[in-house]
C-alpha cells in the first residue's frame, strides 16, 4: 500500500509520520521545501509535544520521483491546493485523494484532476520547529467521506480510515463528512482571524469579553449559512471554541503563524468560503464580510510600494 502526503508543512507532516509507522504502508511525501525533504530523508521526520514519534517517509520535491500511488491527502494551504494537485495528479490516476485542508472548494480543484475524492477534516494542529520536525500543539479527531460529486469507493474511504486510526491518528469513516467539515470550518472563520488580527493565543482571546462577543457572532452567520445548506453540523461550534480554550489555550492558530511570519492566509477559503455560500442562499454575513477585508488589508501591508 503506497499513500502520499501532498504538502508535507506541520498538518501534512503529523500525517506523514503517523502513517509511516505502520509496516504495511510505504508512505511518501511531496513538499517544495527543499530543506524540509532533506531533512526528513536524512533523519526521518520528527514529532513532539503532543505525539512523540520518529519515522521515515520518503519525500522529494518532485512528483515524477514518487511512484504510483493508492491514496493521496492533501494538507497544502487552500491557496495552493491548484498548483499542489496540477504537478501531483500523476500520481493518483488510479487511486482515491483525501483532502484534510481548512476551508471549503479544496474538494472541488481536487476532483479535476483526480478520480476519486475525499471530503475530510482534521482537528490536530501543530508548528513547524525545525526542518525535519514538527511540534504537535492538539490532538483530536480526523473525519473523511466521500466528496458527493466525484466520490471515493466507501471500501477506499474505509480503508484509510482504519490505516489511519492504525497508526495513533483516531478517524472515522462517514456516509457524509459536510457536517464535520462545516463544524470546523465555523470554528475556524470564527476564531483564526481573531488571534491573526490581534495577536492573541485561543484562549487568552476567548477571555476578552468584546473579543468573545465578535466571536459568537462570527459563529452564528456561519451556523446560519451550514442550515441553508441543508448541513447538520455535528456539534456546536460555540462550545467548541470554549473546549478548545480549555485544552489549547495558549495555541497559535495557524493564521496567526501566518500573519506572525507575514505569510499569505487561508481567509478567502475560510470566512471568504462563508460570504460566498451566504451569498448563493441569500443569508447575510457581515461580521465574516468584514473579517474578511481586514485580514486581506493586512496582508496588503505587507507588500505595499509606497512605503
């Protein structure tokens, strides 16, 4: 059983060393970062906190040195999800991709150029440390089902379920992952912009009491947008952030790690993701609306020419 990790960063990588574990699976990943593959090649791939494992993937920074593969996951961030998938689909022409990405429309680019997708939804989180390690920050639970329009044999989606679960990463199969996908994505558009604009960890910003109202709020015109969809999500996002205040209160959301090292953020695929479905059901989003346009403004300030 051959799988590949397309985007080896520190979401691609706690898969890549989990899955490497088992004897069964001869795992490989795919990453631009030249340092980061030599050093998983050299030394294997490192993870503490959280987990605490040592493995060896193989990786490369080019497609045509990995060879056909079973399964693909994609954790790149959603704003190269085209490019990842474009230079990577030869080696899925007959396999199943699973995308655990943030965000919603990473199924969609995905399924052009694979056969069989995957809808999933990831909620470990961790940070780079060092090329060749990463720190995981959180644990939890991992979701996948078929992506309705181009969708994985339910024997595939099982499959890697239980290689997943297997290795120390605990996932279900579901006859419909939406609900957890939309959970997540809520919590996300309604909590990662907040840490990136103020620099706050979760918990220290969920203690603030106007920051916790602008929180709720964001939570609701997402809530709002999954019913009109039809979605029934499978918890409350609201309570959720609070349990995340409880068990990762010091955590940097990976927005913020972005804004921290003046990266590019996945906010036109989080609460951008939002405004678009909010528009095609005619639910309004303002509080998302705006996120949005502050999050792209400080992205801006970044790369102005007049300064």
């Amino acid at each position: 059983m051959k799988i590949c990790i397309v985007g080896c960063g520190a979401i691609g990588s706690l898969f890549a060393a989990h899955l490497a574990q088992l004897e069964n699976v001869e795992v490989w990943a795919f990453d631009l970062d030249r340092r980061h593959v030599d050093a998983i090649n050299a030394n294997g791939l490192r993870l503490s906190g959280e987990s605490s494992v040592l493995s060896y993937p193989r990786a490369s920074s080019n497609p045509g040195d990995i060879p056909p593969c079973e399964f693909g996951i994609v954790a790149t961030k959603s704003m190269h999800t085209r490019a990842a998938i474009e230079n990577s689909a030869g080696i899925f022409k007959q396999g199943a991709v699973l995308t655990v990405q943030n965000g919603v429309g990473n199924e969609e680019t995905i399924a052009e150029f694979v056969p069989r997708v995957m809808r999933g939804t990831t909620f470990p989180a961790g940070h780079m440390v060092e090329p060749g390690h990463v720190a995981q920050d959180t644990g939890g639970k991992t979701w996948i089902g078929p992506f309705e329009a181009k969708p994985a044999a339910r024997v595939e989606i099982e499959t890697l379920a239980s290689l997943l679960t297997e290795s120390g990463m605990e996932t279900l199969a579901m006859e419909d992952a939406r609900g957890a996908q939309w959970t997540k994505l809520i919590f996300n558009a309604a909590t990662n912009p907040i840490g990136a604009l103020t620099g706050l960890p979760h918990g220290v910003a969920c203690d603030q009491p106007m920051l916790r109202k602008v929180i709720s709020g964001l939570v609701a015109e997402g809530v709002a947008v999954a019913g009109a969809l039809g979605i029934t999500l499978d918890s409350d996002p609201d309570e959720l952030v609070d349990h995340a205040r409880e068990v990762a209160y010091l955590h940097k959301a990976s927005m913020l790690q972005d804004v921290l090292a003046k990266r590019a953020t996945e906010v036109a695929a989080i609460n951008g993701g939002i405004v678009k479905f909010g528009q095609e059901k005619g639910v309004p989003t303002p509080l998302n609306q705006a996120i949005w346009a502050l999050i792209n403004g400080l992205e801006h300030s970044w790369t102005r020419d007049d300064q």
